[in-house]
C-alpha cells in the first residue's frame, strides 16, 4: 500500500507542555495524557464513539448495545501485596467496561515478553489471570504473544480488550452530572497505588498495605438493579479520584464539592501518604470506583453497594454543584476549602 | 482481593523444548508458539471460543455472530519501504477479523510507549493509523497509552483488537478443509518479511522490495459474494504459507499438497531469499491471504480476486488430499516431493 501522507515539511500541531518528545507524565491519567488524546488522537481517528472519552466506547451491533475498552498493564513490580499484573489486567478491562453499565462478557488478551523471562513466572501470571477471569465471569477467548528481544522489554507487559453488553435502560456516561447529583466512593482510596510505592520505597507497616485489585462487574450490577438511571460510573486508576472528578466536571460543565472528612482512607495508606508526601486524592485505585447518582437514587445505591463486597466502606463524599463549572474543590478537615487540580504527569510511575 | 492460588512447590507443566525461560521463538509463529498456546494459555483460560484456535475468536451476543481478535506489534525498525508500525497495526487486526469472514467494524489501540520518543514519530505513526483504519471502513473507537522508562521499552509498541459482525451463511474455520478441496493463494508471498530483512541487512536492489501491508476485507467480501461456502481462510504472517498451512492440516487432519512452481514470488524476493539462504515459504506477508475453497467454487473464487486490487496475482497453488494427514507436502520444481515442516522459532525476529 502506497503511503498517502505527505510528510514533506511536517510538524508537530501539539502544545505538548513544549515537550518535542514522550516523558512519563504522558502515560500518567493526568493533564498531559488528556492532551495527548484531545490534541493528537481525537483528530486523528475522528469518530463519535472515541469522542465521548469515557473507559470504553459504546456501539451498536444488530440492535444490541456493545461496550468496547482496551488497557495495557505494564506495572513495576510483576507480583505486588495483594495481587499481581495478571490480575490487574483481566480486572482493569472488566472495570473499564463496567464503567459504561455493561456486562462484560469476553476478553482478549496480548502478551508482549522479553526474551529471558522465566517461564515458571509467565505460568503463575496466566494462572492468575485465568482465576480472575472465572472470579468475574468472563472469557479469554482470543490472545497474541509478541517476544522482543532482551533489553527492550522488561518482562512481561499485558494488553486486555474486552466487549460487553449494555442493558436496557442504562444510560452512563462522563457527560450526564447534574447540579444536585451525589458522588459516592466505593470503598477506602489510595489503597493500590501505595501498595506499589511501599514495595518499591521498601516501607513497613504493622499492617502491610495490600493493592485493592478487584472486578466490580457484580457490584455495578446490583448497584444498577438498585437504581437504574445512575448517571455516571468511573473507577478512579491513573491520576486517582481527582484526576477522574476533575474529568467528570469538565465533560459535564458542573462543579464537584468534595467533603474531605468523609473519604475512606485506610490508617496505613495515610501514613505512608504522609511519609512520601502524597495525596490520598491523586493515588490510583484497581477496585474501587465513584459513582454520580441523582438524589432520589442516592440512598438505594449506597445500600446495595454496602451490601456487596466490594462496597462495604462505600460513602456519600460530595455533591456535584451548579457554582464553578469544570473545577473540583474540596471542604477540608480545618473548615477551609482547596481547588483540587488535576495533575500534569503522575506522582507514580508504571503502577498499572 | 487476596490471591486465591496457591504457589507453594508450583512447578511450570510446560515440555517447552526443555528452555526454562521465554527465547524469541516463542513469538515466532511456530511451533514454541504453538506449544506455548497448546500447553500453557488453552488449558489455562479453557473455553469453547478459544479452543478453535483461529485467528479470531467466534461467539453470539444477541444472536448476532461476531468475531474478535488482538494483536501486538514490535516491528523493528518502525518505518519500512512499504509501509510502518501503525498501518501495520490497524491491518493486521482488519485482516485477522476478515479471515473469520468477519466483516471487521470496531478497533481499540494501546500504545506502549517508550520515554524519549519524539512526539513528531508518533503523530506520524498515529496518522498513518488513522488513514490505514479509513482505508479498511473501520473505526478506532477507544484507546489507552502507557509509558515506560527509558531503556525498557523500544520507541513504540503497539496492541490493536477489534470486533466484526459474521454474516449469516458464512462458516469459516480452520478445520473446514476437506480432502479435494482447491488451495489459492491471494497473491506474491515473501514481500513484507524481505522488506524488512533487507533494511536490516543492508540489501539493496534494482526494485526495492516493498511491504505488501494491506487490509483484505474488500477482498474477502468480494470472494464470500462470489462464493459464500469457503471453508478455510488464513494471512499467512508470522511463520508464512508454511506454518499457516500446516495448522490447517493438523486442525482438519488432512494432507495439503503444494505444487511449488504455481506459487508466485517476486524476483527480487526470490533473490533476497537465495542470498540470506532463507525460505519464502517461510516468510512473513501482511496483505495476503490462503483460501480452501471446495473444487466446485474455485474458479469464481479465483476470478473474484483477480478481479480485485488485492488480488490481481492470485494463483491455484495446491489441493488438499486423504494422504499423509496434518502433513504438508511440495511438488518441487525438478519433480520430486518434499516435506515441508512447521518451524520450531522464527527465521525473522520481529517482523510484525
């Protein structure tokens, strides 16, 4: 095929923070990832589907309603507390499709190795991945393995895409937050983030910090017999809950109010926040996610979600408002407030 | 969640040509990759879908047939006569739906990118994508990008899975081929392995020899209208005409029978192939594909692809037979018979 691009006198449309190239923080979930999208991928592929940018693209099919995301897991350490990168890449799909209210159904899996890797590490990797895969109730039903020779890859790195179907009468998305809507967290925040962080940093709790690696296709589920017109569903991974509320109030062009003293932080991941001088807020997450529901619905889903497993500690954390559209800003515990932002890169390197 | 396996006294079950660890035949195409697959992912990830081991996975939503495929590309360098890393990607996922006789519809993309990659490579990577994607009449609806550190990654690799809708009356599958059956090849084989080993080595001749990177759906729906009971339909990649038709024997258990002289090769690839001592029955393709059409079929369905751009070479190149089951036997050009064998590695590392 003959290339019908003229490269001739090309240049880069990007205001890439006036970076000529690829730096971390591209990869980060904060400000530089979404200009990569809006400034380079969004014109290139131009279709309604990506446009709405949430975790997965929605589409019909013969009448049928499909959700389709893709994630690629290249976390450092391969085998953390509480689960590994295997886990993390059958679960991160699995979310990003419940993320739009769809049953996920099958998933796709690509393994790019480096030569030199342990087979005995890939078999615990793809053992591990099949027992999330059963846990959540889906199918691996196609894969690709790519081997890159020693020295260009490190190890093991995951690509999971997966379809699911969206049932009748469910309508999620970034764009749908009112004014008077409700934010509910699932669960304690922060919690995989610094379990990466203290394994590399070599920190030591009485009470190990453990990733919250999870599917939350069966909470979303119950959530959704509960109430079924929630209006936006995200899990809060890369750039933690304020990257994703940040997100949220600029797709919707509300103000999100958060009230500080009511988001579940465990003791340990606290401290050790406070050792490295991070916000619980900024951390990422792998099984927790933040839902916005009207008023009306709010107490319905909050029970459902402490009914299930993966939400007992869920917790109403703030409100969406009509005053500063597209800016988070939170009630702190001294009775102050502070705009949260979004970050430009990420605190934390490659922990997904 | 807590880790539900136990790795306690774990042993890897793997007879994987007795190598511990992961060597750059296992992304071959071969046989280590098909032992890999046979051994470690299907009795691990066990499902109906994936046990047919075609290029795509089949299954229903909603009672519409669709098709499902991933792969990722590692390709070196990135930039090829003929073609790049990114048309390559959108291709070779159109092309892995299309042999399902998927009509392909909805792409993902991850981009696993190396720190330090100019961003000018990639909005010209990206680009490329976008017009490759235009070209198939295929939309690239969602996507995620990763970073890694500087020296444990390669510039860029790139993951692209997708799904398509199978139409009705279409029942493609790698066990389908039948002892009388007709073999046709689409077109030259060799092309996009040879263009690549050649800007690897240095080779330089009269012609350049060009990547033939194309996307085969047009052509598939040309040839499913000329004739809809194809039973068999392959892109020779990773391992070429070789590998591919030798999984076809085996899955069917049937004998194929090449008549070499029939196949069509370019000169420059011939000479290529007589200079590096390599094999074009063993080489890579990106835009050709192998079809096992019943006898009654077979001329329309060579004169359908004749008929189109993708197809103007196709050629009879063999038949399928009773005799020496999951072999794959070649008339040579001096009259005698060879068995030609599955590759245990790879002769090109990283062609795709």
């Amino acid at each position: 095929m003959t290339n019908i691009l003229n490269f001739e006198g090309w240049t880069c449309p990007l205001p890439l923070r006036d970076q000529p190239n690829i730096i971390l923080g591209h990869g980060g979930g904060g400000k530089l990832s979404a200009e990569l999208v809006e400034h380079m991928f969004v014109p290139a592929f131009r279709n309604e589907a990506l446009e709405n940018l949430g975790d997965a693209a929605v589409f019909k099919v013969n009448g049928a309603r499909l959700a389709m995301s893709t994630d690629s897991f290249v976390v450092r350490p391969l085998f953390f507390p509480g689960g590994n990168i295997g886990e993390l890449a059958v679960n991160g799909t699995v979310n990003d499709l419940s993320m739009s209210g769809a049953r996920p159904l099958y998933l796709s899996v690509g393994f790019i190795l480096e030569e030199g890797l342990p087979l005995e590490t890939l078999g615990r990797i793809v053992d591990s991945m099949a027992a999330a895969a059963k846990a959540a109730g889906v199918q691996l039903v196609t894969g690709d393995t790519k081997v890159v020779d020693k020295g260009h890859g490190d190890g093991i790195f995951i690509n999971t895409s997966g379809i699911g179907l969206i049932p009748d009468g469910v309508n999620i998305g970034p764009h749908r937050a009112a004014p008077g809507d409700v934010v509910i967290v699932s669960g304690t925040i922060g919690d995989h983030g610094m379990a990466i962080m203290s394994v590399r940093e070599g920190l030591e709790f009485d009470s190990p910090i453990e990733s919250d690696t999870a599917a939350l296709n069966g909470l979303v589920a119950d959530m959704l017999a509960a109430y079924p017109d929630i209006h936006v569903l995200r899990d809060p991974t890369r750039g933690g809950v304020s990257s994703t509320l940040n997100e949220i109030a600029r797709s919707s062009n509300v103000g999100i109010m958060l009230d500080e003293t009511k988001i579940p932080v465990n003791q340990a991941v606290r401290s050790a926040c406070e050792l490295l001088g991070l916000d619980p807020l900024f951390v990422a997450n792998e099984g927790k996610l933040l839902a916005i529901v009207p008023p009306s619905g709010a107490e319905a889903v909050l029970a459902a979600m402490k009914a299930h497993p993966h939400g007992q500690r869920a917790a109403i954390i703030g409100q969406v408002v009509a005053q500063h559209p597209g800016m988070l800003v939170a009630r702190t515990g001294i009775g102050g407030t502070r705009v949260i932002s979004m970050q430009i890169g990420e605190q934390l390197p490659r922990i997904c």
